[in-house]
C-alpha cells in the first residue's frame, strides 16, 4: 500500500516549517545586543529607594512621609536645607509614617538606611531630601466658616422650635 502523501497547509512546507516574509524575520541580533547591554550594565548592590511626602503643601500640618527601601531606616527632620538643626523623627521597619500637629514654616526629612551595629554602613546611600511647607489657612477663613455654621445651627434649631409650636398650636384631628 502506498504511503500517503504529507498534507500541506498554506504556507508550511514539511521539511522547511513555517515560511516567514523577509520583513518578519526575528531580530536575534537585536535581542542579543540588547542582551549583552543589560548583562554588561554594573548591578546595584541595593535597589533605588523612593522617599516623598503626601501632600508636599499641607494646610492643616498633617502629612505623610513614604518610602520603598526595606529594612531598618531613619528619618531626620530639619527646618534648614543642610540638615543642621535635624532631630530624629522616626527610626524603624515601617514603610510610612504620618506626622500632625506641625507650626507654619518649611521642613526638611532625610532617609537614612540603619544598618545592623558593627557594620559601619550607617549613612551610606540616603536618599535625596523632601521638602514640606506648612501654611495654616488664615485665621480669618477659620472665623468666617464658625460664623457661618453657627448661623447654620441657629437657623436649624428655630425652625424645629417654630415648627413645633405650630404644630401644637393646631387641632388634632381624627380621621375616623
């Protein structure tokens, strides 16, 4: 019995596989340099950490300080950009920290890795300082919205009083 021929689908041939046009040809020599650039490229012993503030103009002194490297960190808050007068805010594992309760003014935060005792790394690879400006709203917006509320209030309270005394005032009436 004689073998059956191979069947042939559009654009296969058996032996060759797939045909492909000259345009849709892989690009392994692109791949390959790009390859080599990655594996060529110095790798970073830690990777970059982010570090910012949310939101960086706070009106009420409330803020959130928020970064990305793991491990143990320190934050240092200052009123100069130099870090002069830098007291420690905070220092620990979290990613995240919120701070209240800040006068007017512009304040400074570092990020310091803290590395284990002994390794002497501590420093090493802070990240860029964020900046944070308070600016209360005026005192007189403040006034302006109490008076406003308290106008508010009062109107309310008339109405439920008036409305009341209204409401007694009239007979009842039974539907029966």
């Amino acid at each position: 019995m004689p073998e059956p021929e191979p069947r042939r689908t559009r654009g296969v041939l058996p032996a060759l596989g797939p045909r492909r046009s000259p345009s849709r040809r892989p690009l392994a020599g692109a791949a390959l340099v790009l390859a080599s650039i990655w594996l060529a490229s110095p790798a970073t012993s830690q990777p970059s950490t982010a570090f910012s503030a949310s939101p960086s103009h706070s009106t009420d002194g409330v803020y959130q300080l928020e970064w990305t490297r793991a491990g143990r960190v320190r934050i240092d808050e200052s009123t100069r950009p130099d870090f002069g007068d830098a007291i420690v805010i905070y220092e620990g594992t979290d990613r995240a920290t919120t701070l209240s309760g800040r006068a007017d003014g512009i304040y400074h935060y570092r990020l310091v890795p803290v590395d284990p005792p002994g390794d002497g790394a501590e420093g090493v690879g802070s990240t860029p300082p964020v900046r944070v400006e308070v600016a209360h709203h005026p005192l007189s917006r403040a006034l302006a919205f109490f008076t406003l509320g308290l106008v508010v209030f009062t109107s309310t309270v008339g109405l439920v009083v008036f409305g009341d005394r209204s409401a007694a005032a009239r007979p009842e009436r039974h539907d029966g």
